[in-house]
C-alpha cells in the first residue's frame, strides 16, 4: 500500500517515486508519474523553478498479516478444489496456489 505526499523539493531525495505527473507553469509534463527521482533530474527541477512535488511513499509489508492471508487464501483454495481428482484440476490448484503465495494482496 502507499500514500502520496506533497514535499518541497529541498526534502525530495533520489530513489523517491513520483506520486504525480509533475507539470511546469505551462502544464507541460516534466516527469511523469512514478519516474524515480535522481541527482540530476532534481538539479534540473531546481533550475526550471519547481518548489514542490508529489511523492508516493510505500508503507512496509507487516510480515505477520502478509503470511496469514497467504494461509487464509491456501485453506479457501483447498476448500474450494476439495472434490477435484482430475489432473486438469489439481494443475490448476497448484498454479493458483503458487500466484497466491507469491503474491502480497
């Protein structure tokens, strides 16, 4: 999950993530949403006169919460293909299974 946040340049460090399409006073696009900042592109903001900025902050991954809805979402899968024998059916048990894991909802 992130939220996004609005910061005067001097606080924007290289690596931030835009949370916005960053305009000029013409409404031009300079950088669009999600460009990561670097050293230069945040020099050359400076120059074009930007004094703010909207930034996506990521939250951290609660690790604990992370793996009980891995569990919850392996028991309802299970629950779910409980009666299914055929091949077809425990491959697409397992591939679903695997995406579950593998990925933070």
């Amino acid at each position: 999950m992130s939220t996004i946040k609005q910061i005067p340049l001097e606080e924007a460090l290289p690596g931030m993530l835009l949370g916005d399409d960053l305009r000029d006073a013409a409404g031009q696009v300079l950088l669009p949403r999600g460009s990561e900042l670097a050293e230069s592109s945040l020099r050359s903001l400076a120059r074009r006169g930007i004094e703010t900025l909207t930034i996506r902050i990521e939250a951290p991954v609660d690790e604990g919460a992370l793996m009980a809805r891995r569990e919850a979402s392996r028991l309802r899968l299970q629950h779910l293909f409980r009666q299914a024998g055929d091949p077809a059916s425990q491959e697409l048990l397992r591939l679903m299974l695997e995406y579950r894991q593998e990925r933070p909802q």
